[in-house]
C-alpha cells in the first residue's frame, strides 16, 4: 500500500503511549491504533512532533512502526525527520520494508532561505531514495521555516515522489488556495493537502480545497464527521460541530502543555493507560485538569462522546 496523491480524510497524528517510568507500552499501542481506527480514520501518521519521536532510539521507532502497520489495513505514514541523512535513511527504508505506505520529512529549523529549502528537499530524496513517497511537513509555528507556496510548488515539481503536504502554516488559508490555483493553470501537478495545527482552521481548510486532516486532536472522530459533513455539502452541520470542539482544540493548541492535554483526555477516552510522556516533558497540574474536564462537560452538551 503506497501513499499517493489522491489520499483525503483523516491520518491522525498518532501519540506514542508510555509508562509512566518511561518505558515504551506496548499494549497501548495496540489500544491507541484500534481507537483511531474506531473513529473513522483514513490513515494513520506516526512519530511526528507530537508522537515524541525525538525521545525514541531507532529500536524502539522501528518496533512501534511494527506493531502499527500489523495492527491495521489502512495506510501507515512513518515520520522520519533526523539531524542528519544517515538516520532519516535508515528509519525510512527500514519502516518501508515494514509496509509504511510513506514518510514524512520536517525541514530542519536551520533554513533560511529558499534555495537552502529546496536543496534540502533534494538532499533527502536522494539520502532516502526516490521510491519512496514523502510528505512535507510545512509547520513555520514550532520548526521556524517560512515555505512559500512558490517554495513547495517547486519542491513537488521536482520530485515525483513528492505527493503529500502536510499543511500547518498559521494564517495558512490563503496558501491553500494559491497551491490549489496553481494545480488549475497546470503549473503544480495534483498533490494531497491534509491540514494539521491540531485542526484549529479545519472548518475552512476544507472549504479552501484540503483533502482532510493530518492532525491528533484527541476527538478524531470529530475531525472524521467534521470532513465527512463537508463532503456531503452539509455546511452548517459540520460548522456546529466543529464549533462545540472549538474551545477545546484551542486549550490544546498552548505550546509546552498541549500535548499532556491531548494524552490527558485521550487516557479518559480509554485510547491508552496512561497519560504519561517520556521525559522530559511537562505534565497537566490539577487546576488544568479541572479545566479540561469542564471544557469536555460543555462540549458533551452538543457531543455525547465527551461525556465520561
């Protein structure tokens, strides 16, 4: 199963589950991939930013890879971003010959400029073989790269094997709809644009041409619907209830707590056993507990799945 450029609909961004001493869990593995799978999802994307992948040694980034793709039939995209080409290398051909339908790759924060984006691009086509389908990830807010549209236009023209973007800018609408404008004077080939930020513009990403979410809100079954309703035209249906998570999406979107909010309610939703993170990392105190769980008791009045 080969990642290609008519993928749509929801990959979730898929948390690695830890006990709490650090170690990997394994049983939550399997837990947190029936769970996604449960929720309607597309596919699923592993080891990205908010999978903790940096935490992990290659060992234990190719054994969940392992677990993942043998756990389920859809498509499984590996994230392989690395300082170096070596490892990036060696994790993509290695989670490849697992059965990952692709990787992702996150420009490294050192880039600047146009042509030190492009080049690196090439650079890592060439270090991990142009066999293999890649996305970009193009996320200014944490990695500090600025891609123009122009930017990744060229990136995509340049390599076939290009066929994915991972759309997370941050105002970002109006680049969705240059890259889609480009597709129609014929100066972009069809590339799949799913949309991250923890889907916070979701509800107009879609409208502006994205094919989905590629994002690990804790309530993928929303980002399913919310798709879904889209689809079929149904414009306030899916507004509304993008509106009830709203508040939510935007608690879990602080930087340094975000990711033990989304581990938080995704133990409560029984997705994994616990909600630890390897350190270091920041935990929720109690007084941000309380606030979850009344933002989960204000969305359960709209969403019965938020109510525990």
């Amino acid at each position: 199963m080969r990642l290609d450029e008519t993928a749509q609909g929801v990959y979730p961004i898929a948390v690695t589950p830890f006990h709490p001493d650090g170690r990997v869990d394994t049983a939550s593995v399997d837990r947190m991939t029936d769970f996604y799978i449960e929720c309607g999802a597309t596919g699923l994307t592993i080891l990205g930013i908010m999978g903790e992948a940096p935490k992990l040694d290659m060992e234990e980034a190719l054994g969940i890879t392992r677990q993942v793709v043998n756990r389920t039939k859809v498509p499984v995209i590996v994230g392989v971003s690395a300082p170096g080409f070596a490892a990036m290398r060696q994790l993509a051909r290695g989670a490849m010959d697992l059965g990952a339908a692709g990787v992702m790759i996150a420009p490294p924060p050192s880039l600047r400029t146009d042509d030190q984006i492009v080049t690196y691009y090439a650079q890592a086509v060439e270090a991990i073989g142009s066999d293999i389908p890649f996305v970009i990830q193009d996320y200014p807010l944490t990695l500090t790269v600025i891609m123009t549209p122009k930017v990744i236009r060229q990136i995509v023209q340049d390599h076939a094997s290009c066929v994915m973007l991972k759309h997370e800018d941050w105002p970002g609408l109006e680049k969705i709809s240059t890259l889609r404008g480009f597709q129609k004077d014929g100066s972009l080939k069809p590339i799949s644009i799913l949309c991250g930020n923890g889907g916070l513009f979701l509800d107009f990403e879609l409208e502006r041409g994205a094919d989905g979410a590629m994002t690990g809100y804790a309530f993928p079954d929303m980002l399913v619907d919310v798709v879904r309703l889209q689809k079929d035209g149904r414009r306030d249906a899916a507004h509304d209830l993008f509106d009830a998570h709203l508040p939510l999406v935007r608690y879990e979107q602080q930087q340094g707590v975000g990711l033990a909010v989304r581990k938080y309610v995704l133990q409560k939703r029984g997705a994994i056993a616990s909600d630890a993170q390897r350190k270091p990392g920041p935990a929720l105190s109690a007084k941000a507990k309380t606030e979850v769980d009344y933002l989960l008791s204000r969305i359960a009045r709209f969403d019965t799945r938020a109510k525990f």
